[in-house]
C-alpha cells in the first residue's frame, strides 16, 4: 500500500463528472488496484475512489512550466470501463510504502452463531430445570431452526436466536412451525424468539403467534457479568 498525503485536485470521469479544488488530501493507493482520497472529516468515507481493477499511471510535471505548479498527475483509469480519474498533485507532505500482506479478516463477536452455541450449553440455567437440548440446526424444509428443545413436559419447542430480534426473524420462526408442526413426532410443538435485543414490533408479533420471547445477556452469557451481583 503507498499512502500519500499531498495537496491535490481531483478530477472524476465516466458515468458523471465530478472535481475537487486544491486541498490536502489522503491518496491510497492499495495492493489490489484500488485508489482512495480521503479528507480529514467524514469518517470512513471517502471524497472519491476507483475500485479494482483499474492501472495508475503517474506522470512527473516540472512546476516551472506548469500554470498551475502542479509536480505529478496521477491518471487512475478503470480496466473495464471509461471511469477515470485524475489527480493533480502540487506539494507532497509524506509518502508511505509498505507491504501489508493478505489480512486474515474481521472475526465478530457476539454473533447468531456465539449466541446459539452459548444457549445450547445453558439450557437448564436460562430456560430452567428440566428443560434439555435435543439439537441445534435442526432441519426443516426451508432451513435449520437454530435450537430444538424439550420443555420439563417433555414437549417440544424451536428457538430461533437473533442478534436483534425484528419482524423478520419472527416470520421466520412462523415458517419453521408451521412446517415442523406436520412431524407426528413433534405434536405440541411451540417457539421462542430468542435476542439480545427484540424490537416492540416483533414482540407484539410473537405475541400474537404464540411465540414466547426471550432475551439473551450476552456478557452474563459468556461468564463477564454476573447479573446477580448487580445493584441495578
């Protein structure tokens, strides 16, 4: 990745037109082709970019013999388009190189997949005594419910496990029901919507289905807090 940070204009062209006036940027140019200006507000977000694959020809001026005192023109242009940019660079403030290698990703904590491992090892602690896991990802025609269970009656009971629970995943769950209500082997079968967050809308929902809603302390879950100790 080489990073540049220069005073520059910025020219786009392709299915608009757009340009920047003199200002002091952030250009980064990255391994895989892309080019990204960035200024120092808007978050994350660049002023402009071209995605990869594109090719960058940098073309060194003489300030002298350029009205305006530019020193480079960086000609950024798509490989598969006529999307174009250029950037005219006047005074350079630093220039980075660095090989960064391939990134080994973004692991999330906290996800559906954390939440439904968690709730099938604390069955009985967050539903109750007696309460048993049969299977997570158990099948359906259109899917895996997270969580099958029994009740202390021995009844069955699916658990859809949300991050923030909506609308949607109450649906969902509706679906799994309907279709696994068919098994002879499941004759009493009933849900719970399970979240860290479940939306007003979604519990009305449930609510009205018959769905039972529960709501998942995932730091309590995980051993970081102890919900019994707290004052509040």
């Amino acid at each position: 990745m080489r990073i540049l940070i220069a005073t520059c204009t910025v020219d786009y062209s392709g299915r608009l037109s757009a340009h920047l006036d003199p200002a002091p940027r952030v250009i980064m140019w990255k391994a895989d082709g892309s080019v990204l200006m960035h200024s120092d507000g808007g978050s994350y977000k660049p002023l402009n970019w071209m995605t990869a694959p594109c090719d960058l020809t940098i073309t060194l001026l003489n300030p002298e013999e350029e009205a305006d005192r530019a020193t480079q023109i960086w000609t950024v242009q798509a490989a598969k388009t006529d999307d174009r940019l250029d950037i005219r660079i006047y005074e350079i403030f630093s220039d980075v190189s660095h090989e960064l290698g391939i990134d080994p990703g973004l692991v999330k904590d906290g996800v559906e997949s954390h939440l439904q491992a968690l709730l099938s090892e604390q069955i009985p602690q967050l539903l109750g005594k007696g309460w048993e896991l049969v299977r997570r990802e158990y099948p359906t025609p259109v899917g895996p419910v997270d969580l099958m269970v029994r009740d202390p009656q021995g009844l069955p009971v699916a658990i859809e496990v949300k991050r923030r629970g909506g609308i949607e995943g109450v649906e969902q769950l509706t679906r799994y029901l309907h279709l696994l209500s068919r098994d002879p082997l499941l004759e009493g079968l009933r849900g719970i919507y399970a979240g860290q967050e479940i939306s007003r809308q979604a519990r009305t929902l449930a609510h009205d289905r018959g769905i039972e809603c529960l709501i998942l302390d995932y730091d309590a879950m995980r051993g970081l807090d102890d919900p019994h100790s707290r004052l509040f």
